[in-house]
C-alpha cells in the first residue's frame, strides 16, 4: 500500500505538505509526478510548483522535470514534498484561509512499478483549521463527522480521479434515482438553494434514465467554487469541481430562471454528462491514463462535442430549461463558427488531435486556424441526431446506450470507424462516410437542414436587428484599439492590416473606444481611409467597411413539440 498524509503546511504562503510513504524491498525506486490531469488535454508540468522534495532514508536524483530516482535498503522510505498551491483553475491546487482545493495530479507522487496498488489518503484533524471539512469522491475507510481521517483508493487512476476540497463550505444533499448527491459550495453568498437542488435533480435524474439505472455512482460530488469572476468544470467518476461566477446562483424569489443561472446549470449538465461519455465511455486508446502524457486522440469532437450536445438538450428535456434559451445557445454557435475561418480550415480529427499544442495554447491566430471541437462538435451531433431520426425510427440518444452498454465494463474505446459501422448497420450504407466527411474532410454540415427536419427555421438575416449592432472590419480588437486578429478573407486581411497594428483614425477622424461604433456605423458600405501605428511606424491604407457578418436565430416552426421539449 501506498500512504500519502497531507498536511496544510502554510495558508498564507499557500503551501501544501504531502509525506509519501511505501514499503521498499531494496535498490533503486523512481517516483514521478503527472504531467497532466485527464479532462484537461495539456502537458502542465505540475512539478514546476514543487517548492521542496525530500528523502529520509536516501537522496533523491532528479532524472527528468518531474521524475526522480532514488536508491535505499529495504525499509519504509519517506518522501516529502511540498507543493505552491495558487492555481485559481479547476486543474491544479489553491490554498488560501479559506480553502484548500487539490487535485491528486498536482501534489501526489507515483512510485513507478506500483500504480496498480492500493493508495491510502491520510488527512488529520489537527493538520487543518478547526471550523473546516473535507468533501471529496474518495471512498472513507475510517473519518469523523468533518471528513478528517483515512481514504482508500484500489490504485493511482481512481486516486487522481476524486479532487479533494477541504475548507469552509455549504453542503446540501438530494437523490437522483435513488443515488445521493452532494453540492458543496464555497465562496457564496446567500442563495436560493432549494432551486438548485430541485433543477439538478430533475437534470441527473433524465441523464441516468437516458442511459439507463442505476446509476454508474454510489454517491455523486459538485465542488463548486464561486468567485467574483470564473467559469470553468472538469470532470471525474464521481464527481466534478466546478468554478462559477457569484452571480449565477439563484436569487431567492426570482420569479425565473436567469441566463445567469441556466449557464450554471449547463455546466453541471456537461460535466454530470461526461458521467458516462468520456470517464466510462472513452475514446480508442484511453483504457487507461498515460500520466507522464501527452496522450493523443482524434476523437474529442465526440466526447466533448456530444456532450456538448446534450448539456443543452437535457435542461429543455429534463423540464429545468425552456426551449428558447436552447436555441439561443445554439444560435450562437452557429454564429460563431460560421464566423471564424478555423471551422473549415482545421478538421475537427486535427484539431481534437492538436489539442495539447494548439487549442489550449491559442494564439492571436486561433480564430483563422483553429476548428472548436466543443462548439462545432456540438453541431455534428444535432446532424448526427438528425441523420439518424431521418433514416431509422432510432436516435442519438440509442446510439449512446449502445455504446454504454458495450463500453462500461472496460474493453476498447470509442474510434471512427465503429462509429461508422453503427450507422451503416442501422441506417443503411454510406451514412458513415457522411460522418467521415463531417469531421475528417470539413465537408460542409447540414445544420439548417438539420433544425428544418426537427421543426425549426433558421433566420441568417437579422444582423441589423441584433444589439448591440455594428458593422465590422473583420478584426479582434482590444480596448486601447490594437488589432489582435484579422480574419482571413475579410476587408482589414485584403487591404493588409494585420495583428499587432495600433488603428488611430478612421475617414480622417480619431478613433477612440468610445466612438469606433458611431464611426463605423456612418462609413458602413463605404471604401475610407484607416490610420495605424505598425511598430512605430505611421501607416495608411484603404478599405471596406463591411455590414457585419449575419447573426442566426432559430424559431420554432409550429405549436407542436418539438424533438427537445420530448422527455
């Protein structure tokens, strides 16, 4: 067994302290700490935070960033570590007088040989502040009632997959289909936390009858942590954390549901969903997690594009969210990739291959290069689902009980080419290669064919109508009025602005971020002069002002249900 006692060692200096412990036969040892923490698809280098490493019984070489080698008799070696704990993320640690948030990826070593053994979380009483408690998916061995004590784990993957927050928090509890679940909620004010309840009760309760009882869970953890300004979720067997905005809880007799607050339902909807579609159901080569990484796949279109898919869909289908929001949120994706010439210029196989050097490293060039693979992913799933309903009296929704029902004790994961298959065999020959074309060829998608099969027009024309309104040069800006991006084929790429350009005057009079709206809005349509800085260098050129690029909207066509208001 491998023991780990994790101390606070300093709040203020935000520090943690773990003593790993194991029983050594002789020789040499190495022990390693990850590189990456599944969900998130970038080589982090958590021992870069690595403030002291120490060996009792012997020195410890380090042989590579985050490895070491050591050589002992046999005895039980001790290791020290302590670790500098500011990540505000979802995927690293943060310590402050508050709370210490942690996953295991970050602060916890591996003995290389021994990742299939048993590991023991040792967390004392009288390590931590006295008002303080732990919530975490770990199973308990031995705790009192603030969660202080002993937590086992059969080996390395399960530890490194229940993050562990200990402070002072708000815990509320419910069952979904007989499993319980519990919310703890640091950092908020005064909320309405029976909405909260109720609304994810309805949401896990659809998601486990999607894909059938019981539930893959014993119990189920949100950590959530709220905060002035954040958002962002990750995923995990039996639990998720959360980062939120203070504003996206529920106020107490709002007559509503904000969009405020039915984004925070999306994301606990999204990563609730990843229950199944990624933790158990996971892609082609990922029966197990390679921590020293990175570990590549082409297939993160389907596992966050589908859930992606479905974040939206289960709040309308679950009852918690209306059908507008629904579309809305789709709208807006439409928008957005129609906008950005990296949806056809990547495929969307490149770009869940290319996520650990290019989607989470994106430069002022992303939006000319990179495909999103959440957000057009999600719009290969409403095709999917379409394609399905049009040619069988099946759906999406079979497809991933199908693939639950085949993946979730263990085995091979998920590729294209089985995906293929399904849909030949179900749907007849040939509808396969139109998924193959979808995300390996960046063949057009029948989006507006898609929502026109489900019951909804689609409007490309209401740009004018849209606030805040303004025509474009088809560049990112940022508030001083530097050019951040140019996107390619638009009338600032033609006349040959570029990034980095500091804009000065427009049609002869000064541009300011007070009125580079106004002024555009009276040149649209016009070809007039732009003045800009280019490392120092005074510089002009001529150029279009165009009407900015059509903002969709989707309205439902008729009274009658539709396919996302069905339960």
């Amino acid at each position: 067994m491998i023991f780990y006692k994790i101390c606070l060692e300093s709040a203020n200096r935000r520090l943690l302290n773990v003593q790993m412990t194991f029983e050594h036969n002789g020789g040499e040892f190495e022990v390693y700490l990850p590189n990456w923490i599944p969900g998130s698809y970038l080589v982090r280098d958590f021992s870069r935070h690595i403030q002291m490493i120490i060996c009792e019984q012997c020195t410890l070489t380090q042989i590579s960033s985050g490895r070491w080698r050591g050589s002992a008799d046999a005895c039980d070696v001790s290791i020290r570590l302590v670790t500098y704990c500011n990540d505000h993320s979802v995927r690293e640690c943060y310590v402050d007088d508050q709370r210490a948030f942690f996953n295991i990826t970050s602060v916890c070593l591996i003995l290389a040989g021994a990742e299939s053994k048993t590991h023991n979380i040792q967390l004392d009483t009288d390590a931590w502040p006295s008002d303080w408690k732990v919530a975490t998916g770990l199973a308990p061995e031995s705790i009192d009632d603030a969660g202080f004590g002993h937590y086992l784990a059969p080996d390395y993957q399960s530890l490194a997959d229940c993050p562990i927050e200990i402070g002072i928090h708000q815990r509320f509890e419910f069952e979904a289909c007989g499993v319980p679940h519990v919310v703890c909620i640091s950092g908020a004010d005064e909320f309405d936390s029976d909405q909260v309840l109720t609304d994810l009760t309805d949401i896990c309760e659809w998601q486990i009858r999607l894909f059938g009882e019981p539930a893959p869970v014993d119990r189920y953890w949100f950590l959530i942590h709220a905060m002035d300004e954040g958002y962002g979720g990750l995923e995990h067997m039996n639990s998720t954390v959360l980062q939120i905005n203070t504003r996206d809880l529920p106020i107490k007799g709002a007559k509503k549901r904000t969009d405020d607050y039915l984004k925070f339902l999306e994301l606990c909807s999204h990563e609730y969903f990843h229950t199944w579609n990624v933790k158990r159901i996971r892609p082609d080569g990922y029966s197990e997690y390679a921590f020293e990484g990175p570990q590549y796949t082409d297939m993160l279109w389907f596992f966050e594009g589908v859930t992606s898919y479905y974040d939206g869909t289960a709040l309308t289908r679950s009852g918690v969210g209306e059908l507008d929001y629904l579309l809305r949120q789709i709208a807006l994706v439409v928008t957005r990739t129609e906008r950005h010439p990296g949806a056809t210029t990547q495929t969307l196989e490149q770009a869940s291959f290319d996520a650990w050097t290019k989607f989470y490293k994106q430069d002022e060039n992303a939006p000319n290069a990179l495909a999103n693979y959440y957000g057009k992913g999600s719009l290969v799933a409403l095709c999917l689902d379409a394609l399905i309903q049009r040619h069988s009296s099946l759906s999406l929704d079979d497809l991933m009980r199908e693939l639950w029902a085949n993946y979730k004790h263990g085995g091979a994961g998920v590729s294209l080419d089985g995906l293929m298959a399904w849909l030949d065999a179900n749907l007849g020959e040939e509808n396969g290669n139109l998924l193959r074309g979808w995300v390996s060829n960046n063949e057009s998608l029948p989006v507006v064919e898609s929502l026109d099969f489900f019951g909804f027009d689609v409007d490309k024309s209401v740009a004018k109508q849209s606030m805040p309104y303004c025509p474009t040069l088809n560049v990112y800006l940022n508030d001083e009025l530097l050019v951040k991006t140019v996107l390619h084929h638009g009338s600032a790429d033609r006349a040959g602005l570029a990034s980095g350009d500091k804009l000065l005057a427009l049609g002869g009079r000064q541009l300011t971020a007070a009125n580079y709206a106004d002024l555009l809005k009276r040149a649209e349509g016009q070809a007039v002069s732009l003045h800009y800085f280019r490392q120092g260098r005074l510089c002009s050129i001529e150029l279009l002002v165009e009407t900015t690029a059509d903002v969709y909207s989707i309205k439902k066509r008729t009274s009658d249900q539709a396919w996302w208001e069905l339960p």
